[in-house]
C-alpha cells in the first residue's frame, strides 16, 4: 500500500469489543441470577420435579449456587468445563452438552446450508425467469410458507410420513443398540435425519428465497447487467458473477440477522422428533427442572450464537469489500 | 411518509387474506369466553372421548373440553403477541428516532446494544427466566419485548436520517425546534405506516415464542395456550385422537402466524415501491 490511511477504528474491532462485553454480561447474568432467587430455591425447584435428591445430593447444589469464591472462580470453572452435576441425568452437564452438541450442529448447520443453497439458486433462477407461471406459483408458495412456524410443519410432517406412511422413523437419531457396520450406521444416522431436516428446511428456505429473488430481481435492472450483457458474456456468468453475487450480500446480512430468532425453531422441531440434541436435552431438564442443565445449555448455546454471528461480520467484509464503508449502523 | 392505501393494499390478495384471518383470530380473542361451551378448566367430562354435539372436538387427557380450551389457547397467544409487539415497537421507535436525530454518542451507544441483543438468541434468555423465576407472561411478553426492538429502531433510524434532511424537518429547525419536540412532534407522527410493518413483523415472532415456550413446557400449566395443547396432544399422537385434539391447536396456530405473516409482506410492499415491483411478478 502507497497511501497509508490514518488509523480509525474499524466497526468490527468495536463489535468484537461490544461482543465480548455482551457475553461477559451473559456470563454474569448466569453466575448472579441463581444467587438473586429469594428463600431456598433447590428445594423449590426439586420439589415440583420427579428428581428425588438425597440430602448430600441436595446440599452439594445449594453449596454450587451459594458459592462465594466470586466470579472470578466461576469464569474459570466455565472455562475447565467444569459446568456442574446434573442429578436429573446423573452425569456432568459438559458431558451432556458435548454429547448432544454434534446432532444439534448436524441438523441445524445441514439445514442452513441446504436452504440457503437451494434458496439462493432457486432464488436466482426464478428472478432470471421472470413473469412466468412458475415464478407465480414459487412466489406465492413461498410467501405461504414463510407464514407456517415450525411446530406445524414438523407435527404434520410426523403426522403422515412417520405414522401414517410408516415411511420414517419417528423418534431418536440412530438405530439404538444395533451393531452395525460404519456405512449402516451413517445411513441410519441419515435415515433419522431426513423428517427434522425436512421441517427445518421448510422453515428456513422460504426467507431466503425470497430474500434472493427480491434482491436479484432489482439486480437484475442495474446498468452493468446490461454492460455484461452487451460484452456478449454467455448468460450463466452474467447470472451469477455479475448478478448473484451482489444479491448474495443482503442474504448473508439477513443471515446473521435472523440466526439468533431461529434457534427458536430448532429447539421446537428436536423435541418434536426427539432428536438428541441441545434442544431436547434442555427440554427434558426442564421437565426435570433440573436447573444446572438448563443452565449450561442456555449459557453455552448462547455464546456459540454470539460468537458465530461476529464470526459473520468478518464473512461480510470478505465477501463485500464495500461494506466496511457503506453500512451506517 | 405518504402512503395510497385505497389503490395499493386493498387491491393485494396478500393484505386482504391477511387481514381476513386477522379479523376473525381478534374476534375470537375478543369473543372466546362468550364463544366457549364450557369452562375450559372444568375437568369432569369423560378423558379422551371423541368429538359429539355437546363437545364440538372432544375431551381432552384431563376431562377438559377441547373446543373451549383452543378459544383460550387462541386468545392467550394473540394478546402476548400484540402486548410483546407493541412494547418492541415503543422501544423500538423511541430509540431509533433518538438515534437518528441526535446521532454521535447516543446513537453510538444504542446501536451497539442493539448489535449485541441481535445476536444473543431471545429463547434461550427467555427460558433462563421461565425456569428460575416462572414469570407471568406479562412479563416474559415484556422481556422479549426487550429482544425485539433491535429491528423495529434500525429501520426507524435509517428513515429518520432520510427525513432530517426534508424541508418541513428544516422548517421546525429554523423555528427554534427542539430536539425533543422534533422527534415526539414531527418524526414520530411522520413514520406511522412503518410503524404497521414493525407490529405485524414482531406480532409474528412473538406468537411463535409464545407458542414454543408452551410447548416447552416453560408457561403456568393453567394457562391454555396453543403450545401447551399441542405439546400435550403429542404424547398421544399415536392414538385416534391427533385430528381432533392436534390438529386444531396446530391449525389455529399457522392460520395466527401466516395472517400476520401475510400483513407484514404486503404493508412492505406498499411502502416500498421498488420492492412492490419486484414483488408483483410484473416488471413495470
């Protein structure tokens, strides 16, 4: 570089800072609102849960959620994973979590990435084809979909592929205790994974259809559509490095927009399908009221989101050079 | 902000099935208690027994009247809806008017917050206070409230700075204006047809929050909500029973979501002419 700008600093280096102190924030909040509850609250909290604790049982959790050593200790027990004992599972909450973490990623991160991809293309292609019956039908079908929320689809879905049709399995991740080779067990595993994939799927596609066809659509008009076109470029690479790319950004913008709100759904559709991931672990904990398992899953799973949405702003500047300049807020 | 309703909204199919299903989803909220057979808490009727003149769809596991409790499960959900969207939409505006407007410092400050809320998942803060203090929903209306107004004030702000710069703005200014009396007299009368996008938009969410939380079991289980009848009806879903005990919550509940739905997309449209064209399925 000849020309060296003078240092600013930069809208990501102040959101990794703003995110920091916003997890920090969480952290407390999940370390100081245990400790705020008025009277004996594991008492409270155990009694209306079919846990029974033993008296030691019961004064190990009133000493974890009285502890003074201060925050301090308790970041750094965080840090060792060190999450507590779940007594509703008899097992350590990080040995809950780690186990149920990769199906959750699996079902959640196949599904954004089959919905934004088939989105986006279906999104490019309906726009490139303008003012026919498909993209009436695609549009409006969408537009239906986006309305329905996921309980519905993944309770309909069971409905008639699992219990009516017998066509899938209607609970669980795997064939439980099958001795299977390694490709059974991963068709298993896909097997189990086409009805939540599905409702998920469903859910997500619809915005980011049409997201992409609205954006492509406007493209579509810009004069270096027309420059590209009258280059005599083939049509495929005017479609999508002169057009889609630019109507990729608004989509990777939504992305981390809405990725937060949709977890939402992801919880829904696990415990739907009972799916053992985060979203019915946490289910059943609070079922069983057990409050060290909600409390890990609802810290932790927070974190991951903060940390994957900075994660994304970085992607933008990659992806958009222009941004870093353009964005207002 | 001007806005031709006659000749945009009321001519879209979008906004007249929205609003269709919005009115009759108010009136049964307005009307249920006087609608419902039965008291929707009174256990005495015969468990699980199939849809008959005097229970229009049945009875439920606990001797309750299915018909009566998804007009209250339906009122519940609307009116944590409209109280959440609502509360957003005040935050929302407020803010995103004040930022706008007096820029530098505060608006620094509030759109680095508003960052930071969009990113940390709603549902897992909501379930945190569901589960140690089981508030009312008042208030976990109120705490999703919270959550939500991050969009509403981004848009809000984003037209604020479009309209500093109009002439009337100009005018107020010259004649010895305030900021605080631009911003209540001038700026937030001026956005209202952004103000129906923002409530449809968050009515949406925060209907569907109401019903995952029922649904994970996180609301007094007194309360009839949409969630909760769906979460229940699903431990039997294997008997005769889903069609009239699951379906119903289920149907209610995507009729609720797609009619607000269906509002949002279509005042989009309407105040956004360039969106409108693309959206038509017509190039103008």
């Amino acid at each position: 570089m000849i020309r060296l700008s003078k240092y600013r600093p930069s809208r990501q280096m102040g959101l990794v800072v703003t995110f920091c102190l916003a997890a920090l924030a969480m952290v407390y909040l999940s370390y100081a609102l245990p400790r705020l509850l008025p009277g004996d609250f594991v008492t409270a909290m155990y009694g209306s849960s079919q846990v029974t604790l033993s008296e030691a049982q019961e004064a190990e959790l009133r000493a974890y959620y009285t502890d003074d050593r201060g925050f301090g200790s308790y970041v750094i027990q965080l840090a060792c994973l060190d999450w507590g004992y779940s007594y509703a599972f008899l097992s350590p909450v990080s040995h809950l979590f780690l186990a149920a973490l990769p199906w959750t990623l699996l079902l959640v991160g196949l599904a954004h990435l089959i919905s934004l991809g088939v989105g986006f293309f279906a999104g490019v292609e309906v726009a490139w084809r303008r003012s026919g019956i498909l993209e009436r039908t695609m549009v409006s079908g969408m537009t239906l979909l986006e309305g329905v929320p996921e309980i519905s689809t993944g309770v309909l879905l069971l409905l008639i592929f699992s219990l009516h049709l017998g066509w899938f399995p209607s609970a669980g991740a795997e064939t439980a205790y099958a001795d299977l080779s390694i490709w059974a067990r991963l068709a298993g595993v896909a097997y189990h994974l086409v009805l939540p994939l599905a409702t998920l799927v469903l859910a997500y596609l619809p915005g980011n259809f049409l997201l992409t066809r609205n954006s492509m659509v406007m493209v579509i008009k810009a004069r270096y559509m027309t420059t590209a076109r009258a280059k005599g470029l083939p049509p495929c690479r005017i479609r999508y490095a002169h057009g889609a790319r630019n109507a990729l950004l608004p989509l990777v913008t939504r992305f981390g927009l809405r990725l937060a709100f949709m977890i939402t759904g992801a919880l829904v559709v696990e415990r739907i399908y009972a799916y053992p991931g985060l979203g019915t672990l946490l289910f059943n904990a609070i079922q069983a009221r057990d409050l060290p398992v909600i409390q890990g899953v609802v810290l932790i799973s927070s974190l991951m989101v903060l940390a994957v949405i900075l994660a994304l702003e970085f992607v933008y500047k990659i992806i958009d050079p222009r941004i870093d300049h353009a964005r207002t807020f | 902000m001007h806005v031709r309703f006659k000749e945009t909204s009321l001519k879209d199919p979008l906004f007249m099935v929205g609003s269709g299903l919005a009115v009759i989803f108010v009136a049964i909220s307005l009307l249920g208690p006087l609608l419902a057979p039965f008291d929707p808490w009174d256990m005495s009727f015969a468990p699980i027994s199939p849809p008959s003149e005097t229970h229009y769809l049945g009875v439920n596991d606990g001797g309750q009247d299915i018909f009566s409790e998804l007009l209250y499960a339906v009122r519940n959900t609307v009116l944590f809806g409209f109280i959440s969207a609502f509360a957003a939409l005040g935050i929302g505006v407020i803010l995103g008017a004040s930022a706008g407007w007096f820029g530098g410092f505060v608006d620094m400050i509030v759109m680095r917050i508003a960052d930071v809320l969009l990113a940390v998942p709603a549902i897992m803060i909501l379930i945190f206070a569901a589960a140690l203090f089981r508030p009312t929903p008042l208030t976990l209306a109120l705490i999703l409230a919270g959550f939500m107004w991050p969009t509403i004030s981004k848009g809000i702000r984003a037209q604020t700075l479009s309209l500093r710069e109009s002439l009337h703005i100009r005018a107020a200014v010259q004649m010895g204006g305030g900021g605080v009396y631009i911003v209540r007299r001038h700026l937030i009368p001026e956005m209202f047809p952004l103000y129906l996008i923002g409530l449809a938009a968050k009515a949406k969410t925060a209907m569907f929050m109401e019903a995952s939380l029922g649904f994970l079991g996180l609301l007094d289980p007194s309360r009839k909500s949409l969630g909760r009848m769906i979460n229940y009806a699903l431990n039997f879903y294997y008997m005769d029973v889903w069609w009239n005990w699951l379906m119903p919550p289920i149907l209610c509940l995507s009729f609720l979501i797609v009619s607000v739905t269906f509002l949002a997309i279509s005042l989009e449209k309407v105040l956004d002419p360039r969106l409108r064209a693309a959206l038509s399925g017509r190039t103008p």
